[in-house]
C-alpha cells in the first residue's frame, strides 16, 4: 500500500514551473523521499531524491519541509515533454521494494 | 549509459499458456523487480530477487508466477497458465551494487503482454 498523497492530475501551459506536492504522512527516519517520472507505455524512470531540505539536478529540485511530511517536486519550464505521470515514493535504505501510488498525471498544454 | 533490456516487446499467448518474459539487468547490480501494470492503472509490485533467491513479493505473485536468474544476465518471469486477467504490461528492474538495498531502480521498457 502507497504510504504517499499526491493530487490526481495537474494541467500547466508550456513554459510555466510546475509544482507538485505528496504528503507523507506516515515517513519513517530512515526513508528517503523519491521521485519518478512514468511516460506513456514506458518504465517509470527515476527523477530525483532527498531526504530533507532542497535538492536540485538537471531535471528538476526538490523541496522538503524540516518535518518532512511533505515534498515539492519543481519543474522549471515545462515543455509538452512533460506530459508524464509523476510519483513520490517513501524509501527506506534498504531493500524495501518501490510501491507506486497512482500519481499524478501532467498534462503540458501548448 | 547501462540500462535495463527486455525481451519481448509485445507477447500474445492463448489462455493457459504459459509464458517466460525475458530481462537482462544492468551488470554490477544485486536487485531484481518484476512490476506489472494494468492498462490505466498503477504500477504494482510482483517481486524482488536478491542474492539468487526471492527477497519479498505480493499477493498478486501467487503460485503461477516464477523468477529465475539462469545465468549471470538474464532474469526471467514465467506465468505457468496464463488468464485473461494477465493481460499487462509487465516491467523489470535493477538497482542497488552493495549489500544495502538500493533507493533507485532502473527498469526496462517492459513487455506487453496479450492474452486471448
């Protein structure tokens, strides 16, 4: 069972940041906040991770409150690429398999 | 860049067949997923395979479901008599080089799996 929220879906015109936020409402010390990104007819793919404060790469930063029951995933500049699915996951440092949720669904609008 | 590969892309199979749905993951890693996903679902945990042997899996990995790692590269999921309701598209992956699991899995471009 997803132990995250996040919202269903999320419309952004081209160009506009795109801000997704999960609760993790029931994260344990030692798991690590992920991000992955799942297109159509494709594998989801690994975005970023973090385990608190604020975390950037190529694709996109991630934002974690001090208490770490929330994520912000920030995309800078979406283009119609970004039309994908986006999932937070909680992750222990272990071998705790990933359990996706529903995601939420962007959809990038010309 | 590595990545995972499966093998094959799309697969129809008559009802009670059994199939094998091929994957070679990334070299230097230890871990190994099967995942499905139902068309306009969410993607669901099958099983996780480490150290040449199943680490955990779900309900949904029942007694027609296997995993094998015959080789140093291939890992392989075999449903022994296939439903309608197997229909879907099943991914791989790999992650994790130490003995301390891995936060970050690659997986495969998946195999579509028809049964008729």
């Amino acid at each position: 069972l997803a132990k995250t929220t996040q919202p269903i879906s999320m419309d952004s015109y081209e160009g506009q940041e795109v801000n997704i936020t999960c609760s993790h409402n029931n994260i344990a010390t030692n798991d690590y906040i992920t991000w992955y990104q799942q297109f159509p007819s494709q594998g989801p793919r690994f975005i970023i991770q973090g385990y608190k404060t604020k975390v950037t790469n190529e694709v996109a930063s991630l934002f974690i409150p001090a208490d770490r029951k929330s994520s912000t995933l920030s995309l800078p500049r979406v283009s119609l690429s970004d039309t994908a699915v986006y999932y937070c996951l909680d992750i222990d440092s272990g071998n705790t398999p990933l359990v996706f949720g529903k995601g939420t669904r962007l959809s990038v609008i010309a | 860049e590595p990545e995972v590969t499966q093998t094959p892309s799309h697969q129809v199979t008559q009802m009670g067949q059994e199939v094998i749905l091929r994957c070679v993951p990334i070299s230097n890693h230890l871990y190994f997923y099967w995942y499905r996903q139902i068309l306009g679902q969410k993607v669901e945990f099958l099983v996780s395979f480490y150290n040449n042997e199943i680490s955990e899996k779900s309900e949904i990995f029942d007694d027609q479901f296997s995993v094998e790692r015959p080789d140093g590269s291939n890992f392989t999921l075999k449903i022994r008599s296939t439903k309608l309701e197997d229909s879907a598209m099943y991914f791989c992956a790999s992650g994790g080089t130490g003995d301390k699991g891995t936060t970050e899995a690659f997986f495969g471009q998946g195999t579509r799996l028809t049964v008729v």
